[in-house]
C-alpha cells in the first residue's frame, strides 16, 4: 500500500510540475528546439543503444546517482536495483528473450523546467511498445506503456532522476493468443472461445482496401465466405448522409434549407420547432427527436429540445431527411443511393431493402448471446437510418471513396469533417460521421452500428489514410472490438479506445 501511494504522490508532483509550466505560460518544446532534440537524442541513446542492444555501460551512465524507478506493476527501483535488474534480467547471458523498445510516433511531449529563467530539468512523457524474441522465433509486439521521464542537467550534462512506467497494455497478439489475427486457427479458436458467429475485418492502407478477412460461420456448418451479405444497422446512416452530401455538391440540395419546404410529420405539423429542421441539423443528431417514436409512451414523434441546441442521436431524424428527399426529387432513397453511391462504386452487393436479389446463401445469421436466431429485417422500403445489407468489400471501398472525398466539394467535404457538435471529451459529430480528436492535428472518422444480432463499426484516419471495418452478427460482438482495433491501428487505436472508456 506504500509503495501505491509513493508512486501516486511521484505522479501528482510531475503532474504538478506540468500544470505550473502551463499556468506560468511554458509550453510543450516544439519539435525543432534545441531541447526538444537533445532529450530526444538522450532518449535513442537510453534505449536504442543502451537498452536495445544491451549497452550496459552506456545505459548507466545517463542515470543520476539518486535515480529512482517507478512501475505500476513491479515497486519502486533505486539506480542499484534498477541497474541490476536489468543486468541479470533483460541482458542476462543466458536470458530465453531478447528484447527492443519503440518510441510510437508522435506520442512525446517534452517541457522544460526553470529556474530564475534558466532551464535546470524537462519532463518527456509518451508512449512506447516493447517487441520479444528467441533466437527461434520471430520478434513480437508484447506491451504497451505510458512513460514520464525527469531529465535533470547535471554538470551541463543532462541525467535521468526519475522514471514512472504505467498504464501497461498488453497487445491483443501476446494477451496469450499467439498470432491472433495472423493466424486464422488462432483467430477461429478466439472467436469461439467468446462465442462471436462470424467476424468480417476490412482493411484499409493509403487509402486502398488491401485485405478482407473473414472468420466463422454463416450457420452452423457452414463457412462464412470472403464475400459473406451482412446487416451493417446503423452503418446505413453514412451512406444515406453521403448521397445527400453528393447532392449538396452539385447543387441540387441545400444544407441549410428547412426541411419542411418538402416534408412534415402530422405527429409535428403544429410544433414550432419543426421550421428549424435542417439536413445539417439531422446529419449532425441535433433533431431534439429521439432516436424512435415507438420509444414514446404515445408512439409519436415530438421534439425533446430546440433543435440546434445539443446532441441527441436519432434514426427518426434521418427517416425524416428520406421523406424530404424523396418529395422533391421523386425518387425512393434506395433509388437515389444507387445512383450516387451504389452504381458509381460498383457495390454491386449492396441494397437498402430486401428483395429476390438477395442472396440468401451467403447471409450472415443474426443472434442473440446465448447463440438463437433472429429472423432478418426483410425491408421492402429503405430505411436510411438503419439495415443496409452489404459485404466488407463493398463498405471498405465506399469507406475509401469517403476518405478521399470522391465527389465532394471542397466546402461539403470541410463540412463533413467539422465539429458540428459535442458528444463528449474529444469526440465529436460531423456530417454523418462522428469525430475523434487524437490531438496534434490528428483525427478519426468513424460509425457505429447495433441491432438484434448486429454489432458493427468502422474507423478512418484521413492523416494516414488508414481504416478499418469490423462486422460480427451477435448481441454482444462489440466485446471483441478493443483487441482488433489496437492490433491494427496501434496507438491511434489506443486512443480511440481510451476516448471511448473514459
């Protein structure tokens, strides 16, 4: 128990240091300052040199005498046990392991530390992941972790006083699951053990679909093939907001234009609120509808708030969009999403509604938890919020069509990417799209989908041009989301997580 509370009193204090830096206004050292680039050359020869390649020369001699280690799993080290730890551990002569630190990309931070003016110490905080190997097996990625560092200038020499290592993840490849997502036995093995029916995994790299995977079984017996049918849920609500972003981009629409000019619900016809019904106000979940009416005692549809005013999810918002759509252009939705998005894109697998080119063969089973059936929704009208059927194919190409703004103005595209609302720290909605701020200018886009026996979800990184689209046909499919996005999006994926957990 002392040894929790010391390590936690270390962390208030640096955290303290931080906080009387940014009040006293000393910021974090930008990338190509002198200190910036001198704690980050102490940090390659800490570990590329000292702990990667088991200098223990070099690695000692960049500790202060009173050196202290603290690790949330393993006490609180002085430089003797730190540095005999590693001696006999790590580096032993006759270690099983051999081991690499890697500094993620774009995870530090350094601040300086004065006094009287003049730079004495900085805190470096950021997150790396260390890599294990035998001389028999190929290097694996075995955990992340959350580090904050005190360098002090000693002597015009700069040392490491303090060290705090925390926040231990481990990645979803060494969490005892072998080479799980490399290795299809250990991914079926996986799947079953959490009792996930199929799984369908897209993914997406310079802004291409490089791999479609796809794992269990349609029904029992039966494989789930590359090009499995699934319900996607709400997973429809970016295509439908797409078709009419298209058609903002042409001309033909207008964001702004109250919506009652083409439809109004006789449940609202004599509400106020209803002239200011927008597309921008339904794309952005800022209807005040709830999601459904049938969640009402009543059954009908009525305004919880001003519209504009705040967030609230709502599929009842975009059915509404559908009726002012297909009013003034004459046209169904699933007419006007074939035209725009479907046949543009060649998602010749996809449909809005369910008819006899729906191939029965090669759809995926919905289920509950305790594995019984549902019985699928047979759409014979579009819904535009909700049971679009598709393949991880066609949704990772439409993805790809989305990130690169196909057809899009400048303008609309912007738009699309804005913060139009708050849903909650760091996340926001755009047009259709929620947003994650992964800070230094970072962002993703991202969905998700869930009904009875749909769990579904995709994340974009404009930046990097990376994505990925996870489909599973069970209640509870999300608790297998964590592990896939992290193996595959690394420390963005970890932060999307985090955003999401806190």
């Amino acid at each position: 128990m002392k040894i929790n509370h010391t390590f936690f009193q270390l962390k208030v204090l640096l955290v303290g240091l931080l906080l009387f830096q940014i009040q006293f206004g000393f910021s974090q050292e930008e990338k190509n300052s002198v200190l910036y680039k001198t704690i980050m050359s102490k940090d390659s020869l800490l570990f590329n040199i000292g702990f990667n390649t088991c200098d223990v020369k070099q690695f000692e001699n960049l500790y202060t005498g009173d050196f202290e280690f603290y690790h949330d799993k393993d006490s609180i080290s002085d430089k003797a046990r730190f540095l005999k730890t590693f001696k006999s551990g790590i580096c032993s002569p006759t270690r099983k392991y051999n081991y690499r630190r890697e500094l993620i990309d774009g995870s530090t931070e350094i601040y300086p530390l004065y006094k009287n003016g003049v730079v004495y110490g900085a805190i470096q905080m950021g997150v790396h992941r260390f890599y294990e190997s035998t001389a028999n097996t190929a290097e694996q990625a075995g955990s992340f972790a959350k580090f904050t560092h005190l360098w002090l200038l000693k002597n015009k020499d700069w040392k490491l006083a303090r060290s705090l290592s925390y926040n231990h993840q481990m990645t979803s490849s060494t969490a005892g699951k072998g080479n799980l997502f490399d290795n299809d036995q250990e991914t079926e093995k996986w799947l079953k053990e959490n009792k996930i029916p199929a799984l369908g995994i897209g993914i997406i790299n310079d802004g291409k679909l490089k791999q479609i995977k796809v794992f269990g079984e349609l029904k029992k017996g039966i494989t789930a093939p590359y090009n499995t049918i699934w319900n996607v849920a709400s997973l429809t609500k970016p295509v439908t907001a797409i078709t009419v972003l298209k058609l903002v981009s042409s001309g033909k629409w207008d964001l702004d234009e109250p919506l009652y000019k083409y439809w109004t619900d006789p449940d609202i016809a004599k509400d106020p609120n209803l002239k200011s019904l927008t597309t921008r106000i339904v794309l952005s979940h800022q209807t005040g509808f709830p999601n459904w009416r049938s969640m009402n005692e009543s059954g009908k549809l009525d305004f919880k708030f001003k519209p504009g005013t705040k967030y609230q999810y709502s599929g009842e918002g975009f059915e509404y969009l559908r009726k002012a759509l297909e009013k003034k252009f004459h046209k169904t939705l699933d007419q006007l999403t074939a035209e725009l998005v479907f046949e543009p894109l060649k998602m010749s697998n996809s449909q809005l509604i369910w008819n006899d080119k729906t191939d029965l063969t090669r759809y995926a089973i919905n289920y509950d938890n305790k594995g019984n059936s549902y019985e699928p929704a047979k759409n014979k009208t579009a819904n535009a919020a909700d049971d679009l059927l598709t393949t991880v194919e066609d949704y990772s190409n439409f993805l790809c069509s989305v990130m690169n703004g196909d057809s899009l103005s400048k303008k609309v595209f912007d738009d699309m990417n804005s913060h139009q609302v708050t849903t909650k720290k760091d996340k926001y909605f755009g047009l259709g799209f929620e947003i994650y701020d992964l800070g230094n200018g970072n962002f993703a886009l991202s969905h998700g989908g869930a009904d009875k026996g749909v769990q579904t979800i995709f994340i974009l990184l404009p930046k990097t041009k990376q994505g990925l689209v996870i489909f599973t046909n069970v209640d509870d499919g999300y608790k297998i989301y964590e592990n896939i996005v992290v193996h595959y999006l690394g420390e963005n994926g970890r932060k999307i997580v985090e955003i999401e957990t806190k």
